[in-house]
C-alpha cells in the first residue's frame, strides 16, 4: 500500500538517512520510534517529496510516486509536520478548504465533516490560524491533512508541546479515521505511550537506518528497549 | 483659510494618493504574495500605457483598450516569470538584478519602437469649480478607480480559491506544495496579475500622465518604497501607506513647493523605515 525503499537523502550534501526501506498495509497503523536526531523527520520529508531522494523510491497505492510533492498529495499522501506549519495568516475554515479545493473535493463539505471531527475547532472557525493554541494548532493541521482525503497519513510528533485532553482527542479521531475511512497512518513519535495506544507494529530507527521492526506486544514486553527509546 | 482651499487641497491630495496606490498595486500583489520584488514594474506600466495608446490610434476606444493593455501585460508576465523569475525564487536580490535588467531592455525596446517623445491621447477635458478654484475631473475619478481597484484585488485574494492558494504559499511554501498546491503555477498567475495591474494602470493613467519610455522610473521608486514601508500584510498596508505618504506629500507640496513635497515623502519613508524595518504592518493580525 504505502512502500519507502532504499530511501537515502538529507540536506545538501550531508546525508541522513541511509537506505531505508519500510511498508504499510492498507488501514494499518505503524509507529516509527527513535530518539532525537535519528533521521525520522528526514524519513517523512523524504516521503512527501520535500526532501530529494539522493536514491530511493516511493510507493503510494501500489504506484510509484512521482518526485513532486503536490503531486504526492494528489496520490492521497497527507502530512503533518513536526511543529504544524499551519498557514498563520489564514482562518482555520481556510487552512482546511485550500487544502480540499487544491485536490478537486468540495470545500464546503469537507469543512463540515472536518468540524464534526474535531468540535474544537468550531468555535475558532473565523479566527486566523496563527492566533491559536499550540494544542489547537496541531489539531488543524491534523485537519487539513484530512482534507485531502488521504489513503496514507504521515503525522510527524504530534504530540509535541500538546495539552494530554487534546492528545486523547486525537488518538480517538486517528482510531477512529483509521477504521472509518480506511486510512493507513505511520506515525513518528517521542512519546511511546501515544504510540502503542495506537499503532499494532512499530520500526526502530537509529543512526539514520531502521535498526529493527518489532509489534506493540514485544515492545510493551521489552523494558530495556523502552527504557532506551525514552532515556535521553 | 477659506474653506474652498481646503477642500481642493483636500480632493487633489487624495487623488495623487490613490493614482500613488493604482500604479502600486500590482507591486504589492507580486512582493506580498510571492516575496519578490519587480523593479520592472514601473516598465510593466509603461507597456500598458503605450499599449492602450496603440489601441486608440487604431481606433479602439479608450474604455476597450484598457482590457486590451491589462491582457498584453499579463501576457508578457507569463512569460516573464517562466523564463525569468521561476528560476529565483528564494534569491530575492538576485530577482531584484534580474528585473532591473529586464526593465531597461522594455525602456530600450520602447525608445526603437516608438521614440523619446510620444503624443497625449485626445480626452475631453472637463474641469468642475469649488469656489475660486477649477479642478480635472478625471484626476479625481481616479479615488473611485482606486476603491474599486483595492476592493477587485482584495475580494480576488480572500474569496476565491486562486487567492487561498497563492496566500498559502507564501506562508508556508513546503506545506503548500505537500498538500497539493501546484506552487509554480500559482506563481505564474500572480506575477501576471500583477504585471496586469501595472498595464491596468498605465492605461488608466493615460489621459494624467502621457506614455514615454522612461514613465516608469518614477513610479518604481515611490511605489518600491511604499511596499516595503507596508510589510507583510501586503494590501491593507499598502493602502495606508500610499494614502499617508502620497497624501501626505501632495499636501505639503500644495502648502508649499513639490520639491518639500517630495522631501516629505522620502523624510517620512526613512523615519517609518527605521522605526518598523520589517514595515508598518510585520505585527498585524490581519489576511492581506
């Protein structure tokens, strides 16, 4: 369904990530764990395109994607970055509608569904995006990549500096999205309880490259290596 | 003072003001909505003006060469910005080179094709009196044409989807692209629209300031200044901006001399320059 193989890529001329390959089936969800600095954010920007592929293919549906990343987005890639990004300067009706109309969908409608979603975004509907809350600001980023109607949602920390009542919100929206609309996630996380109360298998990385693939029952079982996924 | 002075300064101020903010528009579109500054613009003008002036001398009436100037402006936009600009983005002083550059080529261009000196087109003046004193009534049209203008861009920025796009992606370019936008087309369309506010003005402007080849510079610098004086909310600070400032002059150059007119508008730019280096407008919360 979704496939990375081989991914090697980085900024400039320093590479990061060394040959990564990794897959995810239809309406699953998979965690990518590993500490600080171990490339998965360049691993998530290497599959929207925003990241050059020094080497490496991407695989969405079944199809290979092409390297632009609007293209991608089209393809039913949605991405929530490390720290939001939402559009600041725009409302949070437009943050979701530009991304819905960019990929052919009714604004209007995806709005609607969209704030049935999430209810606390309703009440800042008119209000700029970059006035809002950090927690609610991930929760419209969260938003507008579902706009898209993704078949693959990539959510990069999104947990990071958010209130733990908003965190449950959305471990409960993901489930349920998941087995909703069939909508396969792979999720980089710090935080290891958000990750297994969610996803059933989980990669390793470490020193830019997987260093071991493993399911939420081995990993719940494994002390020493949570304890060094959450030491610092 | 007698209060017919008043309203004359008063009218003839705003009306300098709002011509200062027709011919800047386009400007702000392309700096605030592409962050690239187009030291062509004042040549884009240019071109619209001798492109409306062509289509009289052939006989089209002056209300249909203005569409005709706009839609020859955008044109040579389009191109522009996919032979030129596209490759800078992000290089905003290389941009800034590259279109200096190209604005001397259309001056050059216009002096081979239609000389140094052109002539006026035929508009029936007529004058209205407040008083003692006998005003143009086409200068003054021009506060009207210059709301509708504001209201055209603004309305064509928030509410449709083109606009929504080409906000996002000067907001946040990468997040643009990830969810879908096709940034470098809606580069594309933003610089011809703003090359086509330049043409739009240049015609419009026709019957006030005659079409020569080097028209331009002299709105290159004063509308150059008043869009880095507005800042990021590029409109709504444009809009004050050329109100302040070109109002501003126009009225002390009617109380005492153009050049102190002049003087005012460079003093003032300077002083709001160093009190707000990222322009007036860096820390409003508003669209555009």
């Amino acid at each position: 369904m979704f496939k990375v193989s081989g991914a090697t890529g980085g900024y400039g001329k320093t590479t990061i990530i060394r040959d990564v390959s990794l897959e995810v089936q239809p309406a699953e969800i998979v965690a990518l764990l590993g500490r600080n600095g171990v490339g998965k954010s360049t691993l998530m920007r290497f599959a929207t395109g925003l990241v050059k592929a020094q080497a490496g293919t991407v695989e969405i549906a079944g199809v290979a994607a092409p390297p632009a990343p609007s293209k991608r987005a089209k393809m039913g890639l949605g991405y929530v970055p490390q720290g939001r990004f939402v559009f600041p300067r725009m409302t949070v009706i437009e943050n979701i509608s530009v991304a819905a109309a960019s990929n052919g969908f009714d604004a209007k409608q995806v709005v609607a569904e969209l704030f049935e979603d999430f209810p606390l975004l309703v009440p800042k509907a008119h209000d700029l995006a970059g006035g809002l809350s950090g927690g609610q600001q991930q929760v419209l980023a969260l938003a507008r990549a579902l706009a898209i109607r993704p078949k693959i949602l990539l959510l990069d920390e999104p947990t990071e500096g958010v209130q733990p009542s908003i965190i449950d919100e959305m471990a409960g929206v993901l489930k349920r999205v998941n087995q909703e609309r069939e909508i396969a996630i792979l999720v980089a996380e710090q935080n290891l309880d958000f990750c297994l109360s969610i996803a059933e298998r989980a990669y390793v990385m470490e020193k830019g490259a997987i260093r071991m693939e493993t399911d939420r029952d081995s990993l719940l079982a494994d002390k020493v290596l949570q304890q060094e996924l959450l030491g610092v | 003072m007698e209060p017919d002075f008043l309203a004359t300064v008063l009218l003839s101020s705003l009306s300098s003001a709002s011509i200062l903010l027709i011919a800047t528009l386009g400007l702000a579109v392309v700096y605030g909505l592409m962050g690239v500054i187009n030291l062509a613009h004042g040549e884009f003008l240019m071109v619209g003006a001798y492109s409306a002036l062509t289509a009289t001398q052939i006989g089209l009436p002056f209300l249909l060469a203005i569409p005709f100037a706009v839609f020859m402006t955008m044109l040579i936009g389009a191109v522009v910005e996919l032979l030129i600009i596209r490759r800078l983005y992000g290089r905003i002083f290389d941009t800034m080179l590259a279109t200096w550059g190209l604005g001397m080529v259309f001056n050059q261009t216009a002096v081979l094709l239609f000389g140094t000196v052109s002539p006026g087109i035929g508009m029936p003046q007529w004058n209205f009196r407040i008083g003692d004193f006998s005003l143009a009534v086409y200068p003054l049209t021009m506060i009207v044409v210059a709301a509708l203008l504001l209201a055209f861009v603004y309305v064509l920025m928030t509410k449709t989807v083109y606009g929504m796009k080409a906000r996002a992606s000067i907001q946040e370019p990468q997040m643009a692209q990830a969810i879908g936008i096709d940034s470098a087309r809606v580069n594309t369309l933003t610089f011809a629209i703003g090359c086509g506010l330049a043409g739009f003005a240049g015609a419009i402007l026709l019957p006030i300031i005659p079409a020569t080849p080097s028209m331009g510079l002299f709105f290159a610098v004063k509308g150059f200044l008043t869009v880095v004086v507005a800042g990021p909310v590029a409109l709504t600070g444009t809009a004050l901006t050329a109100l302040g400032l070109g109002g501003g002059a126009s009225v002390t150059a009617s109380f005492m001399t153009s050049v102190i007119g002049d003087v005012f508008f460079f003093f003032v730019t300077a002083l709001l320059l160093w009190l707000y280096p990222l322009g007036i407008s860096s820390k409003w919360r508003r669209k555009l």
